[in-house]
C-alpha cells in the first residue's frame, strides 16, 4: 500500500474477497491479506444454495433466503465488470426420501417455501433418480459455481483501484478499541482504522486474538464424475450431488480431522455410496476429480459475524461452517455496512461473538 489502509481484511477466500471488494466499492482504501491454503473451502465446495434444504432459526433462515436471492445480482454485476460468467442454477433442490419413513419426517417439517413430490411426480422430474417414497422440492434453492465465482472476485480485486493485495498472510493481530494492528508473515505491519478477520478455518490461530474463536476445521471429501444425468441438486442418502456443466460432483464427508486435506479410500467410498443411493448412473460415471475441503465449523454451525464488543474496529467474519458460499455476497454486503456506519442487510444478532464463552477478566 502507498499508505495507510483505511480497512485490512484478513483471509482471501470468499468471504474475505467479497468484504474487501465491497469496502472498496464503499469507497474505502483497503489492503487484503492472505495466501492459499490446501484444502481452503471456498474452492473445494459443492456452491449450494440451500436455505430452504438447510432449514435454521427465523432471523437466521430470513438471512439465509436473503443471502441466496442476492446471488443474480451479485452474479451478474461481476460479470459486466470481469467479463467471468458465474453460472448460476436457480432449478430448486430436491430432497429425497428413500423409504416410507423419511418420507413422513420430510412431509411433517415442510416449510411454506417447498412442496411434496409424489413418487410418480418425482420420476417425471428426474428419471434417473433411485425409486424413492417421494421428495420435499424447494423450488428457489439452487447452486452457484464457486470456483467460478472466486474468479470473478480475484478478478474485481485485481482491477479495483482502491484495493491492493498481499500474499503474506496475517499472523498477529494487535486489538485496539480504535486502531487495531495486524503483523504479516514477512514481519511488516499495518494498522488500519478497521480490521476484518475472515480467515475461514485458519481464524483462530492468529496470535493476539481478544477472545478465543471455536471454529474447527471439518473436512469434506468429494468426487467429480464425468455424466450429468440429474438436471436439480439433489440432496439425500446423508449425501448430495451437484450438477455443473458436464460433470456431476458428489459429496460430501464431515470429518474431525484437523488440518488434513487428503483424501481417503473409506471416505471416497461413502461418498460413492450415496451418489449410487440417489442416482445409480452416478456409480457407474468415470471419475475426473477427487478433492478434500476444509469447513469452519462453529458449534451452533452459525458464521461469527460482527464486531467485537471490547474492539468495536475489529470485525469477524468467520466460521462460516456448511454455509460459506450461500452467505459470501450479503457478509459482504454486512461488512462494509459495519466499516460505514449503516444498517447490516439482516439482523446480526443471532451471529455475534459473545453467544460463545468469553474470555476471563
């Protein structure tokens, strides 16, 4: 930076790359920090936009809906300004109940934003699905293309004449109720009027931090397999498969495991056996990518998002668990809302840091 940035964001994966692309359209100088990480989520995920699938509390599912409906938008303003066509797919999502049971559980919590499929209904959607006892449709939910929408956003940064880029990543941050700092990895420092941490899993181990963050890295496995015989996202068997061009990816795992990015023989065989449990042409389709990501995870499975109460210029933006890609554009939107004084686009509340233990005195 030639000088002083206004804002530092810390982390530049989806959410960091958002945040600073809209500070910078606010009008803000900022500096984004970060370097890739093996295994970092924005890359590594399926891109579903599933509020309706992944059903949460009132404030927090009315963030969620407006979270996915901001996505033609935000698609389409990245495309005039980088010339990266995000696909969108705005299909709906189908959950499938495979037996009777789960197919009483699904219709007993169907919300007002999905409807029953009967078996019959069901194939006509989807030929190539397994025989199942019928599916929950929820018709707005859909899916973006994540790697595709990292692009673009690398892409705006690049070209924004407010913003510049760092590959140092953060290692210290300094907290201060006005002007907290930051300490790079090459031992330079900044010390912007506002700091935004959005690391992803990587968070909570910057040193210096004002309280402790309990976001842990949850690994998914997936595949990608070369046919496309399912049009929606279908979600089931503990499982979902995401159509994307001409190739279906599959997924995914949920394990405990650190930091470790590799992919294993038992959790590249359960994700083949859900794949084959909702679509068994799946089983069938020649592998063309293996790959494992790194969720951060928080306990109640809700992003750390807002400032914290003792360093009212620090902000997180973090511990996005399952939801990364759906939340990416409005945590955006909510950061540069904070850094400028307005009203966050939802309500916070149910995100803020202190729901978790706070530090002794």
């Amino acid at each position: 930076m030639n000088r002083t940035p206004d804002v530092v964001v810390v982390g530049d994966g989806l959410i960091g790359l958002a945040s600073a692309l809209a500070l910078a359209d606010a009008g803000h100088a900022v500096a984004l920090v970060g370097a890739d990480r093996p295994g970092q989520a924005s890359h590594a995920a399926a891109g579903m936009l599933a509020p309706g699938v992944e059903r949460a509390a009132a404030a927090v599912h009315a963030f969620a809906v407006r979270a996915r409906d901001r996505y033609p938008d935000y698609v389409a303003a990245l495309h005039e300004r980088t010339g990266v066509v995000v696909p969108l797919n705005r299909e709906g999502i189908i959950e499938l109940a495979l037996d009777d049971d789960r197919a009483a559980a699904l219709r007993a919590g169907l919300g007002a934003d999905a409807r029953w499929l009967e078996p019959d209904e069901l194939a006509r959607l989807e030929p190539a699905l397994a025989p199942a006892a019928g599916a929950a449709f929820y018709p707005d939910d859909g899916a973006v293309d994540n790697r595709r929408l990292l692009d673009a956003l690398r892409h705006a940064v690049a070209r924004h004449p407010r913003l510049a880029r760092t590959a140092a990543p953060a290692v210290d941050v300094t907290p201060h109720p006005a002007r907290p700092g930051v300490t790079l990895a090459d031992g330079s420092g900044l010390q912007p009027a506002w700091l935004v941490l959005a690391a992803g899993a990587w968070t909570p181990l910057l040193r210096g931090l004002p309280r402790p963050l309990p976001i842990e890295p949850v690994r998914g496995q997936m595949l990608a397999v070369a046919d496309v015989p399912l049009r929606h996202v279908v979600y089931g068997a503990g499982g979902y498969t995401v159509p994307r061009g001409d190739q279906t990816l599959l997924g995914s795992t949920m394990e405990r495991t650190g930091f470790d990015v590799h992919v294993t023989t038992d959790g590249l065989e359960r994700v083949h056996e859900v794949a084959a449990a909702i679509c068994p042409a799946l089983a069938r389709a020649p592998e063309v990518e293996r790959w494992a990501g790194l969720r951060p995870v928080t306990p109640d499975g809700l992003p750390i998002l807002g400032p914290d109460p003792e360093h009212p210029h620090l902000v997180y933006a973090c511990g996005h668990s399952r939801n990364g890609i759906l939340l990416a554009a409005l945590t955006g939107d909510a950061v540069a809302a904070l850094v400028g004084g307005s009203a966050p686009p939802g309500d916070l509340a149910p995100f803020a840091v202190t729901r978790f233990a706070t530090p002794p005195g």
